[in-house]
C-alpha cells in the first residue's frame, strides 16, 4: 500500500493555530481537526488536553500526517501539568516517536503511560522513542512522587533519565518541580550522524539551557521505520491529574521554529482562568504550617464521616462504575423534581430528564430507570459497571448513578445539540455541512473503535443507529445509550421498541441467528454511515411503488448505473466527492451481507483517515454470498490490512 503522500494531510489542515511545511508545523495553541486525537485526549480554551482530570485514564495526539523520513530532527513544547493536590500527581506526560499510531491503541493507564501494555512493554517490536516526564512512581506500596524526565526506548526503563531541572546561563543546576503547576518549556534535539539526543527543560519564558539536561546515544535509524507518527500520550493513575500541551513545534530536519509566547502567553491565561473552579492551592501564599495542618486534620475527619455514613447507607449495593455517586435528593433538586417540564425523552427503560447540578452549575442528563425484576436490575448494573469505566471523546460520558429504592438513576453529560437523527430528518431546514457529517462518522468510528478494540473488554454495542448517535456543543458526535439492547431484552417492551428503531440496521446474520458480535456492529456502522452521507434513513418507502427500499441497495443501485455520488445528500451544498465516495463505498463494505467480507473497526478507521487505502472492488462484489466459490478466498481479513479484494476487480 503506497503511503499517503504529506501533501494528502495538507488538506486535513485548519492552519488557524498551525502551520506546516516541509520543515514540520508549529502549533501556537491548539485548534481542532488537525491532530489525530484518541483516549480522553481532547482541545479546551485552544490548549491540547491530554488527560483532563480522570482517575486511570490515557490520552494522547498524533500529529494528523505521517513523516517519510526524519533525520536530524528537533522539537519543543510547552506542557502544564496540574495536579489535582499541590504536592501529589500522577502519571505523567511523554513526546513520542512511533512507527503506527496503532501500537499505542492497546496502552494502559498508570505506570504505562500510555504507551504500552504489560505484554508489549519492551518489545522491540514496538518501535517507539520516546522522552517522558514522569511525576510518579508505582511500587509495592502504591504510587509514590517521582519527578524525572527519562528517554525511553521500546520501554519504560528509560535508557537515561535525571531528576527534572535545568542548567541556568551561570552553569548552576536548579531542580525543576513537574507538577508545580507552572508552565515549562522542552526541547529535544536529535542528530542523525552522532546520535546524540540532548532534552532540555526550562521553566516557561526562560531561555533554552545551553547544556542539555539529559543527553543520550540511541541510533534512531535502527529504533525506528523510515515512516513515523509523531506525538504525545499521557496517562492518570489514581490521582486525577490534567496533563495540557500548549504549544509544540516540530522538524523532521533541522530546527524546530520558535514557539510565539505572546500567544502561548494568552492561552495559558484562559487555560488558569478555565481551571479556577477546580481547586487549587496557590503557592507561594504563606499559610502557617500548624493552621493548614489543623484543617486537613478537620477535613479529613469530615470526609471520613461522610464516607463512613455513605457507606453503611449503601454498602449492600455499591457499583463500582469509576464514577461518583449522586444522591437522590442532588438529583431531584436538579431536575425541579423530575417535572414534566424537564423532560428530554422516554424510552423502554423509563424517561431521560434534563438537569442541572446545583452545586457544579453543570448540564446534565438523568436517565430514571425503574426495572421490573430483580434480573434486569443485575444485568443493568454490570452493565453500568461497564460504561463508568469506559472514557473516550466520542461516547456519552457516565457520570455516575444514583439509586432511590428500587429505581436507578443515571447521570450522563448533556449534550446541547440533541441526537443526529433529528438534525439528518428533521424539519429544520439547516442541515449539517459535510466537514461536520465527515467528522461525526470519523468521530463514532473511534468511539466504537475503543469499544471493540481498545479495551480490557470487548463492548459489543448492539444498537448502533443516528439516534443513538448524540451531538456535543463542538458538534462532536457521542455515542450514547449503550447495554441498552440488553437491557431491553429483561424490559417489558423490549421487542416493540428495539424493532422499532434499528430495524434497517440489522445484519442478516443477527436477524437469522440471533447472536449479536462486533461484526453486527459493523454493519450497523455501515449503514449509519450511509445514512449520514445520504441524509436518507435505511429504510424509506419508496414514493412511486410505495415498496420499502433499503438504503443500502439503493446506494448500490445507483453505483452501479454509474453514478454514487448521486447519493449524497442533495440538502448538502458543498462536499468533497473524494471523502464522500470513500464513505459510501466503505459504508457499502461494513453493511457486507456476508459477516467475514466487513472490516473489523480498527481498519475501517484506517480506511477513513486514509492511512490504508480502500481496496478497489466493484459494486458486484456486495453481491456476493459466501456459497460463492470465488468469495472464500477473497475474504477482508481483520487485523491485516485488506489487500486481497483488490484481486476480484483485476487490480487498481
Ligand atoms: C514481541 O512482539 C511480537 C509481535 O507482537 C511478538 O511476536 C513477540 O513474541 C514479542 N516478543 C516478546 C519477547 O514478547
Ligand atoms: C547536545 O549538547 C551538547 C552539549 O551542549 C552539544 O555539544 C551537542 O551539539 C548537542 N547535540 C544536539 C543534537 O543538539
Ligand atoms: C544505525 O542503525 C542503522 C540501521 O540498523 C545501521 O545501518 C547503522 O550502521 C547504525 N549506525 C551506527 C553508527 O551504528
Ligand atoms: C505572534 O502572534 C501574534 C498574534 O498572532 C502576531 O501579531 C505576532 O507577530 C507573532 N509574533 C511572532 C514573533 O511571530
């Protein structure tokens, strides 16, 4: 598969905070859409937010293109680390070089940084070098402070690291504190014909060192492959750390350009102002030792107290879902008492509320569930147990439960701009652009990614569809409303309901046998993407012979007389025809009749951030049922990269 050329990633580009050339990019603050972002990763007030303050979380950013060859190379960048105490923090942050951006999918929290998993962790095979700034330390005790930058390679066990500090311009050493919460700037420099890398810390607006904190001898050349991806990754352990980037500059061939600290100055501004509702001990304020301590002691107790309470209260039923628990009354007081007037929906399982938190002022939406038997309940907490731990950018973020007698409630984020359905088939005569529509297929594709792949469990979702699909105030899609297929299935409307609203995305193998598997799931997707880029639901009647008509034939239909892109959503201005053939052809490919033709998530978000080219296959291909002969051997095969189709169509 040829590389896509940098030129192709141009395009990806909104070069509001960045510029790219040849020479690499600067990022003076951060936009969206021109990092590839993954785990909780996310932009807030212009500064890239690696981790943002959940316990036992991984976060990272790619820049979007790949880099064909990188030699003598250079970077720097200015990182913020806020700890969520003022002396205790946790894991850390690193500037990553690697050969895929997939390795890292399987990476842990905590002391992997989010760059390996225990079985991986000092595999060669991982190609990855990598410079850390570790603030913690995990031993048999629990985690303790660490305050060290590290160059590692393949591994955590750094091939060279120091306590963190720099070299002031009189030659003394002054240390550093990662987690002081203050700004500091890095800088790595790495020259191909010595091999030398040299790391440089100092703290923001300071002149970079003239000698190197760290420097090391590591041939690159044979660490990494020539193509490489290069990155942050950062990871929470216990503590709830936010790990933030604020400006980055890179080269692949010389020196990285200067960052502009008037701009970084401003972000790092709305960054503190952003962060004053989270508390924060300033530094710096002389406060006696003995009254701090008195109070800590008084804090303490009260929170014991209130722990000990809460758990005699609750101990018989505690989930353990990684979020918070609400109480009743919270939640009753944020809702004006479940009135009507709050009301967003209702469903098989009871009705959704809006709210808003008194104490936070935040937006939320409260699920109430009130399930008939004791069995559902069981399968609903486990299922509840699921989704607090999970954590990504393009899902429905639980925000934790509450249970009033034998009812549930759960607490999700609110999500202003309601679900895609109704923006797709609404009444409203403002539809959304392609930019967006394009953004919300890459953005569900990640988020069933993780589901599928990505974490310790396989999450089949089970009811992938528009509405389901949810837009935040960047008009980010979410998936939401997940176990609910399940849950349903204990429900007393579950088959009304459920039918109700997939039917249309159903595969034919889960209709015949009943067994719902990723692959189910992936045709779903296909169909949902085909409905995002057509505006047209799966199944719509036709006007003249008033016969249902699936979506998905109707696409191929039109393919096959020679035009697709007819397709696509005539409310729809403007699209660019590349992006909008390889959705619908791809779409075409996950909604596959036979269940082994579709590809496996990791590779359909391949296919559209177009690090893998689409095989070339012809309309007749979807076709083709696995009785046919020529099929079994042309067979898309996940986790390799699909290359095998190509033979049906004669080649590209
Ligand atoms: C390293 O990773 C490769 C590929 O994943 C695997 O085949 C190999 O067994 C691993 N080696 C060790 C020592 O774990
Ligand atoms: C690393 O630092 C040393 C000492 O200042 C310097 O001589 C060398 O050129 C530096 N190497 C790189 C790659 O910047
Ligand atoms: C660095 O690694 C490359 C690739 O393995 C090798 O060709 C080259 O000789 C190495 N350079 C040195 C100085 O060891
Ligand atoms: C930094 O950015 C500001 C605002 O965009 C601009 O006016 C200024 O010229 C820039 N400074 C440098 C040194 O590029």
């Amino acid at each position: 598969m040829p590389p896509h050329s940098l030129l192709l990633c141009l395009l990806f580009l909104t070069p509001a905070s960045a510029s790219y050339t040849k020479d690499g990019f600067t990022y003076d603050g951060f936009s969206n859409g021109v990092l590839r972002l993954d785990g909780v990763a996310s932009i807030a007030s212009r500064a890239l937010m690696l981790t943002d303050g959940v316990a036992r979380s991984v976060g990272r950013a790619f820049f979007g293109g790949r880099f064909d060859s990188i030699s003598s190379f250079s970077t720097t960048f200015v990182f913020v680390i806020t700890p969520p105490y003022s002396d205790l923090s946790a894991y850390g942050l690193a500037f990553t070089i690697s050969a895929t951006t997939d390795s890292l999918l399987d990476a842990l929290p905590s002391q992997y940084m989010g760059m390996f998993n225990r079985e991986n962790v000092g595999n060669v095979t991982n190609r990855l070098f990598a410079v850390e700034l570790d603030t913690s330390q995990s031993t048999e005790f629990g985690d303790i402070n660490d305050n060290h930058v590290g160059i590692d390679v393949n591994t955590l066990v750094s091939i060279n690291s120091t306590p963190a500090g720099y070299y002031k311009p009189d030659g003394t050493f002054s240390d550093l504190l990662l987690i002081s919460g203050k700004p500091m700037q890095v800088w790595v420099d790495y020259d191909d014909s010595s091999h030398q890398v040299n790391v440089s810390l100092a703290p923001y607006l300071e002149h970079k060192p003239q000698n190197p904190l760290l420097s090391s001898t590591v041939n690159l050349t044979s660490v990494l492959p020539s193509s490489v991806y290069v990155g942050f990754a950062s990871a929470t352990g216990t503590l709830r750390s936010i790990h933030r980037i604020i400006g980055w500059s890179f080269n692949p061939n010389g020196e990285a350009k200067p960052l502009n600290y008037s701009v970084l100055s401003e972000v790092i501004q709305d960054v503190r102002r952003d962060g004053q509702s989270r508390s924060h001990i300033p530094k710096g304020v002389l406060v006696p030792v003995v009254i701090l301590s008195v109070f800590i002691t008084i804090v303490i107790i009260i929170a014991l107290y209130v722990y000990m309470k809460k758990a005699r209260k609750s101990s018989d039923w505690e989930i353990d879902c990684g979020s918070s628990s609400f109480t009743y009354k919270d939640l009753a007081a944020a809702t004006n008492n479940f009135s009507d007037r709050m009301l967003l929906g209702r469903g098989g399982f009871g009705k959704v509320y809006k709210g808003v938190l008194q104490t936070s002022k935040q937006n939320v939406a409260i699920k109430r569930v009130s399930p008939e038997s004791k069995q559902g309940m069981k399968e609903f907490i486990a299922e509840i147990t699921i989704l607090g731990h999970l954590r990504h950018r393009n899902l429905v973020q639980l925000l934790g439960y509450s249970r009033h007698k034998s009812e549930l409630l759960l607490v999700y984020d609110y999500m202003p701009n309601g679900s895609l359905d109704r923006v797709l088939h609404g009444q409203r005569k403002q539809t959304i652009d392609w930019v967006q529509r394009f953004n919300i297929i890459k953005g569900i594709a990640s988020g069933l990614c993780y589901l599928h792949e990505d974490w310790e469990k396989v999450v089949i979702h089970r009811d992938i569809k528009a509405s389901n699909v949810l837009l935040d105030n960047e008009m980010n899609g979410r998936l939401g409303d997940f176990g609910l297929a399940r849950l349903h299935n204990h429900g007393t409307d579950a088959h009304t309901t459920h039918l109700a609203g997939t039917w249309g995305y159903i595969a034919p193998e889960l209709a015949r046998l009943g067994r719902a598997t990723k692959a189910t799931d992936v045709f779903a997707f296909g169909v949902f993407m085909l409905e995002v880029a057509c505006g047209r639901r799966p199944i719509q009647v036709n006007d003249s012979a008033g016969e249902p008509v699936l979506l998905t034939d109707w696409v191929v239909d039109a393919w096959e007389s020679g035009s697709i892109l007819r397709t696509v959503d005539p409310k729809l201005e403007d699209y660019v025809s590349e992006e909008a053939e390889l959705v619908l052809k791809l779409g075409l490919l996950c909604s596959h009749p036979v269940q082994s033709a579709r590809p496996c998530m990791r590779l359909v978000m391949q296919y559209l951030v177009k690090d893998v080219l689409l095989p070339d296959f012809q309309p007749s291909f979807l076709s083709l049922t696995s009785r046919d002969e020529e099929f079994g051997q042309h067979i898309l095969s996940c986790p390799s990269v699909a290359t095998t189709i190509t033979g049906l169509s004669g080649g590209r």
